[in-house]
C-alpha cells in the first residue's frame, strides 16, 4: 500500500489489527508529512514495528516527467504507475502556496468549455495519486504548501471517496495540518455529492462552476446541467452554507456575448438572492478548441458592478499560469492526446 493514501483513522486501525497502540499513527503522519521521512527507520519504533511498516507500505509519488515554472506559477506533469499522466499547479502567492490538483484521469463532465472534458474520463484518481501531487510540489520547488484548490482535471464529486480521503490527510492534526478553510474542493454541480460533502463532520469550503443564471444556457454550456437543474443546485449549495455554516463560492467564468450581459448579471443577482454565497469572476481563458471568446474588461466591470449593486459579494480571479497553459481549465496532460 502507499503511505501517502492511509488515512488518520485507516492508520490507527492498520495499527490496532496488528495490537499495536494506535497512537502509533499520529508518529507516522509526524515523520511523513512534517519531518519528511522517506522511510520508516528514523521514527524510532522497535525494529519489528519498524520492518513491519517497511514491508506494508511504500512511499513512492508520482514521476515528474516534465516541469515548467515562470514567475509565480509552476506546473508539473506527473506520470502515474499504470502510464497515465496528470497534471499539478503552483501558485506562489503573497499569503502563502496554493495548488490545484487533479482528481481523475480526464473528465466524464463535458463542459464545453474545458480542455479537461476533451481527455474524456480515464479513471479515478486513487488518494495516494492526489496527496502525491502535493508531495511531488513540495518536494520539487521546496514549499510547504498552504492552500489546496480541487480544481485541477476532473470532478471531484464524481470521485468523492479518494477526495473526502485526501481532505483528511490534509487536514489531519500532526500532519500537513491545513485548515479546511484553506481548502477548497469545486463542483461543476453533482447534487447528491454536495449534498454529501455538507453532512462530512469536518468539510472543507465549497465553490460552484456556475457560469449560467438560467437553466436554458446552463446545460447548453454544462451537460450536468441536464442530471441537475438550477433549482436543485442552488438548494444543495444553500443546503451546504447553512449545514456548514460557510460561504459558498460561485465560480462565473466571462464568455463574450454568451453569459457576460448585465441581463445576466440581474438574473444572477436575483437567483442568489440573500443566500451566503458569493461570486468569483473567472477570466475565461482560450483552449485550442477556442469557440469562445474572452469578456472585454468594460464588460466584466459592468458586470461586476451590477452583482455589488444588489449587495452580492464578488471576487475577480487573478490570472494565474496562461503562460504555461496552467490556467483554468487549460489542464490537459497533453501527453494522452
Ligand atoms: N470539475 C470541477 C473542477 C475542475 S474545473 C468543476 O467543474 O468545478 C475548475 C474550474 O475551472 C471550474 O470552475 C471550471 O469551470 C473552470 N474552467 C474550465 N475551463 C475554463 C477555461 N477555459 N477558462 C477559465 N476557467 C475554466
């Protein structure tokens, strides 16, 4: 098995069917995540323990194949055992690192405008595969990462077992040990999943790939749209807010002419309403399949202006990575093409 898979709880169970103290475990996420152990010779357990560990686990990450860094984004393409390839992001910010990682090979979402859906959904990736990507960056560029957005290739939701898995490793006392604030975990809207990831005891925050006020556009722009009309979005991200008791992030990304009128802006407004959400406005960024254009800056201003009007919270994304085809939805791993 890989370490860098295991659980708190799995750990301390693996620990205990061996009749071992399972707060073994909390030693073994110490040396791993924060001593950065690359075995298991220098936690200082007796050396059956010791042998025992070595023999069931191994701490291998995914190889680099190919590594592009600019300025303040670096990006990573990883080759994963069975000759699948993923990709990773760095982003070095003033307050900390963030990165965007990968959940599946691919994508099963078919978002029209996404490189990712293009690849078509491979498989999942397992939670050793995901933590990896974190590993690999910090191994590669020597950070200590202190932000995680699921926003690379694929849809978390439909992958939810590894990503609730991935959350607490990260967020596992002793270990990484980053805030659930610090993490963010995007849907392109998979109900039951949000819905889902609101009950977990400790979920991390939650942003909505939105990009449409209303049905009609929406599942012309998202198929998913289709399995879960707007309706039902917004009552699950509200579900999330109030269960929670965070903000919910929706994602808009500025298609010229397609979603980006104050019309739309209006109907946004109005179907958020009071609800504790509040709008990042995402600069879309071109993919070779290009049928969409870029929003002018009078356009997205306008329409921020109209959402501050109606006392809705509103973010502009900073672009990140286009230099290195690192941006949004640019994620490809170009390799399987
Ligand atoms: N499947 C998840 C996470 C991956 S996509 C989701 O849909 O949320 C991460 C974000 O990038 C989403 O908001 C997605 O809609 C957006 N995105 C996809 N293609 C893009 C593009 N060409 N330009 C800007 N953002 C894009």
């Amino acid at each position: 098995m890989n370490i860098f898979g295991i659980t708190p709880s799995a750990l301390s169970e693996y620990f205990i069917s061996k009749g071992e103290n399972p707060a073994k475990a909390a030693l073994v996420f110490d040396a791993i995540y924060r001593k950065k152990a690359t075995s298991f010779y220098d936690i200082g357990f007796s050396e059956r323990v010791t042998e025992m560990l070595q023999k069931d686990f191994d701490f291998s990450l995914p190889q680099i194949i190919e590594k592009l860094d600019s300025n303040d984004t670096a990006k990573l393409l990883l080759r994963l055992t069975d000759g699948e390839y993923v990709e990773t992001v760095l982003m070095r910010q003033k307050f900390g690192n963030c990165i965007c990682v990968s959940t599946q090979v691919g994508c099963a979402m078919g978002c029209r405008f996404c490189q990712s859906g293009r690849l078509k959904k491979r498989r999942n990736l397992f939670t050793h595969e995901i933590v990896g990507q974190l590993m690999a960056i910090q191994k590669e560029f020597d950070v200590k990462v202190t932000g995680v957005s699921v926003m690379g290739i694929g849809e978390p939701f439909d992958n939810f077992d590894n990503v609730k898995r991935f959350c607490e490793i990260l967020t596992a006392p002793k270990g990484l040990e980053i805030g659930e604030k610090h993490i963010t975990v995007s849907t392109c809207g998979l109900v039951d999943g949000i819905r889902r990831y609101a009950e977990l005891p400790h979920p991390c925050n939650l942003a909505i790939s939105l990009h449409a006020p209303d049905d009609e556009l929406r599942s012309e722009l998202m198929p998913i749209n289709k399995k879960y009309p707007l309706s039902e979005l917004i009552s699950a991200a509200e579900y999330f807010s109030l269960t929670a008791n965070r903000r919910v992030t929706l994602e808009y990304i500025m298609l010229s002419g397609i979603n980006d009128l104050p019309g739309h802006a209006q109907q946004l407004a109005d179907l958020i309403g009071k609800r504790n959400f509040y709008v990042n406005i995402i600069p879309y960024n071109p993919t070779d399949a290009d049928c969409f254009q870029k929003s002018s800056r009078e356009r997205i201003m306008a329409f921020y202006d109209i959402l501050k009007k109606n006392g809705i919270g509103v973010t502009m994304r900073r672009e990140f990575g286009s230099e290195l085809k690192a941006a949004c939805g640019q994620l490809s791993a170009e390799q399987t093409k």
